[in-house]
C-alpha cells in the first residue's frame, strides 16, 4: 500500500490532538483531520474543563493526578511557541459532598490515600467555615422539579464533605487543544480543517486511510477514531460497532453561567463543588458568574441525541431545575429570567467508562465514549493511546494480552485492557458524569 501518513488521527479536540502529538512524539507521520475550521472547536470548547482529582478507584485518581503534573506545567508540556499564548490552570479547591449514594466518599478518601493526595474531612460548621455562604442542610436525594417534595430539606445536615486543595480548571479548553496542535506541529505532524471524513479505507481486511467529503483520499495504515459525540458515526463508518460489548452515544447537557450572589467575589471565595445531594457541580466562571453543570441524578430524563449534526440545542426546562438545586446549597444565588450558558453534547458510553482501544478491523483505533470527564485526562489519554498503538502495530494481541502503561509521575502502571471495548458493563460505575 502506499502511504501518505504513518497514522490519521479524526478530530481535534483535546484528546485527538493529544494522540497525534504523542504519537508524533514516537516518530508517526501524522495528519489529525477536523470538519470544523480549527482545533478544539467541537465538544472540546464548551466543556467545564474541571480538573478534580477524586474519583472512587485508585486507578482513576492515578489517572487525573498524573494530567495534572501535565495542565499545571502545560507550557513545558507543550515545549513549543504558541503565538496565541497558553491555557492557564486556575486553582480553586474542591468541595465534595458525602451522600449515601457516594458511600459517604469512603472509597474517594481511600484511593486519595492511596495515591497520596491531601485532602481534608468537614463537618458542616468546617462546611460553613469554608464557603459562608453555604447552606448545609441535606436536600437529597435529588427530585425532579415537578415533584412536591423538589427544594424542601430531607434532613438536618448533609454528613460532611471532602476538600481537595488540588483541584481548579483550565481558562480556555480550545486555546488548549491550540496549544498542542503547535507542539504537534513543532515535531512534523500535519492538520487539515474543514475536511470531514465520510468513508474509512479499507483493503484486504485493514483500515487504509479515509475518504473526505470533497471525494480525495489520504492513505495511511492507522486511522484512530477521536470524533467525540460523533464517534458513533465513525464506528459504523468503519463496521466496527458491531465488533464492540461497549458502545457509544450522544447526550445533550446544558450548563448554566448564572451572576454570583450579590456582594460576593465568587472568583476569589468560591471552588469546585461536586454535590450529589442536590445533583449538580459548580465552580466559579469569569465575570464573577458561577458555572453550573448536571450530576445525571436519576430522576432527570436523559435526551438521547440520534443525529449529533442536527438535534436541539436550545435551552430545555433543565435549565431552571440546575439553578434551582443549585440554589439549594449557596444562599443567595439569583434564578435570572434569561438562560445563559451552553448546550452540547457528551459522548456516553454504557458505563460512562471511556474506551481506548483498538478495534476489530486491523489498524483502525478509537478514543472515545470519554463521557463529560475525560477532558483533564487528555495528556494521559494521549499517550496511552500511542502506546496501545505503537505496540499493537508491532503484533502485540491487546485483545489477549491487557497492555500496562506506565504514568512516570504517578509511577503506576495504567491497566490499559480497563478501557476495552470488549468488557462487560463496569457495575462500579456511577453511570453519571463522576466516572
Ligand atoms: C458540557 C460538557 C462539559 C464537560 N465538562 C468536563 C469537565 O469539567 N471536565 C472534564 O474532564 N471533562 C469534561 N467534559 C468532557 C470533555 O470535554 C471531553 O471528554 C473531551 O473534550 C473530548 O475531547 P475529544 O477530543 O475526544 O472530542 P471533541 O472535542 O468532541 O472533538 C471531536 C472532533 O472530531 C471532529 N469530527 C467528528 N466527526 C468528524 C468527521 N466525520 N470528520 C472529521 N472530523 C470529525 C469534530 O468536529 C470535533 O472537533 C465535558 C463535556 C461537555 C460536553
């Protein structure tokens, strides 16, 4: 076969841009192509681009410590000129609740023991001592807002919560996925916009390259499917769906920018909250707003989006609901007549586990089903993925054999057979944005 490139990464949001340039890194010859006109323009750009460290494995704190030494050393991480300057990480804290359903964060604080991330327990008064504003009354399990019992308190107080020193998000998530294409660009890999893949190449059994909607073809014997809310398409495009126990589909989330409490500096005094009591995260958002995004509780309807390049993107009563229950927990907070924020799309896979992997048609790869959390893990996500496919390029059976890959800072091994697309649903789960 000839070959234009050694790999096609599809997509150009953090977690592709993070392939192509790990992989670029390992000596591939790469092309990411986007159908949108720059990188990080698609789910990438409105994401909440938190980067929190509790999640309740081991495996999963490893995994969002070791982005971290990347996102708070980004510049060296990046080891390029970027004219657009870089995304900053912007350190808050956060605040965690303990809900029954969390089991009172028993596993969070053993896998945070585990990996040696210092956090610290409060009561409710160290609740109050930490944010003033607080209203620590428990209000949970969350209820839709039709429901009589919807804002009233279930109880006294919510059992405590966990505060995490290490913990903020990142400015701009597109001028991120920016960054990396420069650092990508510095070492030899290539980017083409506004080039949508409509047909994966294939010849005697093995991925060939793609075909873009203009009708040219780019041949390469790698092609990894990054395509976020869209990875389903690619799948199908590729006849790999049906190969797969774990698979993919689109979800709409709203979040909601809404004014901080008047006479509060939000951008000084507020955090990271993650509060399943009331079934929403928060942090604080420029201009003294205050971000607002669903924890998925059980009671809310999911809308499942069949067509991601046409479905509803307007605001939908969910976003009075989120303001509300968040309203719950921080005193003051107004309930504006006009809805600001955002609606896109998750990329949800049936145990809300993402899926790095190959797949059964040789030479084709995904990254995808990463679910409303993987943002912070792009860097890790990255070079796993060009791990996983530099060793099954040279005949390693992933499939047979789970690769381990090494995170250097954590230094712990990344089990990456986790993330298979042949696993059973992971009944640990949350099956919600938490992980
Ligand atoms: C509302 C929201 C809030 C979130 N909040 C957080 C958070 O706080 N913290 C966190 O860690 N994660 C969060 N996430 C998740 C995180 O944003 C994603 O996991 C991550 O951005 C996915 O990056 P990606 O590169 O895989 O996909 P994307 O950024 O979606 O990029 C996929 C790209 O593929 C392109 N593409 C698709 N189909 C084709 C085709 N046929 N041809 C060519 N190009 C194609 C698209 O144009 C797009 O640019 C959030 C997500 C959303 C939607």
């Amino acid at each position: 076969m000839t070959k234009d490139y050694d790999a096609i990464v599809i997509g150009t949001g953090i977690i592709g841009t993070c392939t192509g340039f790990e992989l670029a890194k390992r000596g591939f010859k790469t092309l990411n192509v986007d159908k949108l006109p720059a990188a990080g323009y698609g789910s990438t750009s409105n994401t909440c681009a938190i980067i929190r460290l509790h999640y309740s494995t081991p495996a999963g704190v490893a995994m969002a410590r070791e982005s971290y030494f990347y996102w708070i050393d980004w510049g060296k991480y990046i080891g390029a000129y970027d004219e657009s300057g870089y995304a900053k990480y912007i350190n808050t804290g956060c605040l965690v609740t303990k809900t029954e359903k969390n089991h009172y964060l028993a596993n969070v604080m053993a896998s945070l023991d585990e990996l040696n991330v210092v956090y610290e327990e409060l009561d409710a008064e160290g609740m109050r001592r930490r944010l003033g504003l607080i209203d620590t009354r428990a209000y949970g399990p969350p209820v839709a807002a039709a429901d009589p019992g919807f804002g009233k308190p279930t109880g006294d107080d919510v059992a405590g919560a966990v505060y995490i020193p290490e913990s903020g998000y990142i400015n701009d998530p597109q001028l991120s996925c920016h960054n990396v294409q420069r650092g990508c660009e510095a070492i030899g890999g290539e980017f083409r916009f506004n080039a949508e893949v409509v047909e994966i190449l294939q010849e005697s059994g093995r991925t060939e390259g793609v075909r873009l909607a203009d009708g040219s073809e780019i041949r390469a014997p790698v092609v990894v499917n990054v395509g976020g809310p869209h990875s389903f398409v690619i799948n199908r495009m590729a006849g790999v769906e049906e190969g797969m126990n774990i698979k993919t589909r689109a979800l709409k989330q709203e979040v909601c920018h809404v004014p901080a409490p008047e006479g509060i500096d939000y951008n000084a005094l507020g955090m990271l909250i993650s509060d399943g009591d009331v079934g929403c995260y928060s942090r604080p958002e420029v201009g003294n707003h205050i971000l607002i995004g669903s924890e998925d509780p059980p009671c809310d309807d999911f809308e499942w989006v069949a067509d991601p390049d046409n479905y509803d993107n307007t605001f939908s009563g969910q976003w009075q609901t989120q303001v509300m229950r968040e309203a719950q927990r921080l005193q003051g907070l107004p309930i504006p007549e006009t809805q600001q924020g955002l609606v896109d799309l998750y990329d949800v896979s049936d145990d809300w586990i993402p899926i790095y992997d190959k797949s059964d048609l040789p030479g084709f790869y995904m990254a995808v089903g990463t679910s409303g959390n993987q943002y912070k893990n792009g860097p890790v996500a990255g070079q796993l993925m060009a791990h996983l496919i530099e060793r099954v390029e040279g005949g390693h059976d992933h499939d047979a054999e789970p690769l381990q890959f090494h995170m250097k800072y954590v230094d712990r091994d990344c089990d990456v057979g986790f993330f298979s697309r042949l696993r059973t649903i992971n009944p640990d789960s949350s099956f919600s944005v938490i992980g």
